[in-house]
C-alpha cells in the first residue's frame, strides 16, 4: 500500500536552496526594490486602495479562468498562497505601476520626441550569402524573373531560422540593422529589390515590406514608461544598497 510522505520545509532548508541556485542576491535585490518603493510612494502620498486589489483580482480570475470561488481557493493552494498573499503581490504590484506614472508619466512623450527614430520599424524581408557572384547571379534572376526572391531566401539564405520564413526577418527596429545596411533599409523603396550589400556576414539581398512610422501607442508608452523607472530604481538600488550584508540569513 502507498503512503504519502508528509514533507515539512524547514526556514533555514529553503534559504539554504536559495544560495545553492545563486538565487540569493536576486531575491534580496526585489525585497530591496519593494522596500525603496514603498519608501518613495509613501513620501509622495500614493497608495493602493481596496478597490484597485479587488479589479486586479477580478481581472486576473477572467484570465486564468476562474469562474468560481472554489476555483481560485484551488488554484491559489497549488500556487501555496494564501488569500492575503496574493492581494499583498498584487498591491506591490500596482503600487509600483502608480509609482512609475507618478514619476516619469511626463517625460515619457518628451523622451519618445527625443528618440523618435529609435521607434521606427521596417517589415524586413533578407537573405544573406557568402559568396559574391552567387549573390550578384541571384539578383540578377530574381530581377528577369527566373526566380522569385522567397524561393531564393528559401534555398540559399546561410540562416536556417530565416530560410524557413523565406527570408522573413520581422518587423525591426532601426536600432536592430546592421549600421552599414541602416540608411540603405530606411530609405529604400518599398518592394524592392536592392543588394548585393556587402558586410561582414556576406552579401545581402533585401525587400522592405512595409515603413512602420513610430507612434506613441499605449503598449509604447507602458514600454517608455517600464524602462524609464527600472534605471531610476536600479540607481536608488546602487546609490543605497550598494552590498547585501547576508551574514544574517
């Protein structure tokens, strides 16, 4: 007959896995994080209210379908939370979003008018070869017609991750090009065919698909806005804690 083994998780057990997984300094950098924080936000008078916690948790329940209360009872034991451990994370949480806004909400469209190029996108077909006359035949036979550009991506591209897409690279971000292709890419006709360009990875063929224009879109405006208050708090971390004193734990 089986038994279940009743396994009990000592303090000093689990602090001890921590350190053995180098998780330590990770955990004790978010526990610092949250401490600044609160620290800040209870400075500037924000806070959190009841209301707020019970939306976020509605709106968690809808996500991860949890139509009932015995549903969200379950879900939040194999999680091993409690009901008041999951409204404490998600009040950290939007402590922080309120935070953030309060801090940078007005410098996020003046950054992104400051670095408005860095936001524009191409949708970027290539394909890259290693030989010179190979790269100069193709272009010429994807020109007459004797090949179409995909079919050439497909079958000589030297990255395989791209030869499955035809040469399909995404959409991309200015940043993202190789600077000797950069200007070449932003300014080339769209549906075009232009290349060979040599870099050091070959000889590049391309197509620009479509010109994306950089626009302040909501999800932009959460990226600005994330990245803007993970340096100000990785600065408020350096500035303050600039070593974790462990000896305690």
């Amino acid at each position: 007959m089986n038994k279940h083994l009743q396994i009990i998780l000592e303090p000093d057990e689990i602090i001890n896995f921590i350190k053995s997984k180098i998780k330590l300094k990770e955990i004790c950098i978010n526990i610092a994080s949250q401490k600044i924080i609160e620290k800040v936000a209870r400075e500037k008078g924000i806070n959190v209210t009841t209301e707020e916690i019970e939306i976020e948790a509605n709106r968690q329940r809808r996500e991860k379908r949890l139509e009932k209360a015995s549903d969200t009872v379950r879900w939040l034991e194999q999680e091993m939370l409690t009901p008041l451990d999951w409204e404490v994370g998600i009040r950290n949480r939007l402590l922080s979003q309120k935070l953030a806004s309060a801090l940078f909400d007005k410098e996020v469209e003046q950054f992104f008018l400051h670095n408005r190029l860095e936001f524009e996108q191409v949708a970027l077909y290539q394909f890259v070869v290693k030989d010179e006359k190979l790269a100069q035949e193709l272009y010429y036979q994807i020109e007459e017609g004797e090949i179409s550009f995909y079919q050439a991506a497909r079958i000589h591209d030297i990255d395989k991750n791209r030869r499955y897409k035809c040469g399909y690279e995404g959409k991309v971000y200015r940043w993202a090009v190789l600077p000797e292709i950069v200007a070449l890419v932003f300014n080339a006709p769209l549906k075009q065919l232009i290349g060979p360009i040599k870099t050091e990875y070959g000889y590049h063929l391309f197509i620009v698909e479509d010109y994306i224009p950089a626009e302040l879109t909501p999800e932009r405006y959460e990226e600005i806005l994330n990245r803007m208050f993970g340096q100000w708090l990785n600065t408020q971390l350096n500035y303050t804690y600039h070593s974790f004193e462990l000896s305690n734990l």
